[in-house]
C-alpha cells in the first residue's frame, strides 16, 4: 500500500457479478471510480448527476435571441426617420 494514501482503512465486502456490473456502470455514470462512488454512496446516501448539456443549449438558444435583437434593433435605429 503506497505510503501517501489519505484512506489508509481497507474495507471489503462481497457481491455476485450482477451487483457487480451494476455498481460500475452506475460509478462510470458518475464520472467516479468504484471506491469514490461506494464511499459517496455510504456516506451522504446519494450521488447527485447534473446534466449540464441541456444547460449549455438553453445558453446557446438565449445567445442567439440576443442577437437577433441587437440585430432588429440596429435595423429599427437605422430605418427611424429624422425628426423634424
């Protein structure tokens, strides 16, 4: 066991080789290796996955309003017709 390690508590325990797949398709979901995901799991009782795609294209749709804005309204500014 390498000397740096910050978890110097081995912990086992057993499981058949569904439960097996199944918890590291669910860590590899998470972006978590197995110890990462296990310990999470145990400790705070769940793992919270943020999507953050659907964000970045509601931030796309809401950039390309505001330009079509900006653009109308230099459209609106250069069409007005001089006041009198």
């Amino acid at each position: 066991m390498p000397k740096n390690r910050e978890r110097k508590i081995p912990f086992q325990f057993y499981v058949n080789s569904d439960e097996e797949f199944i918890i590291r398709e669910k860590a590899a979901s998470c972006h978590k290796n197995i110890s990462a995901y296990l310990r999470t799991i145990a400790i705070k009782g769940a793992i919270h996955e943020v999507n953050f795609q659907e964000l970045d294209e509601f931030s796309k749709q809401l950039s390309q309003l505001r330009f079509e804005f900006n653009r109308i309204e230099s459209e609106i500014t250069s069409t007005r017709l001089p006041k009198k």
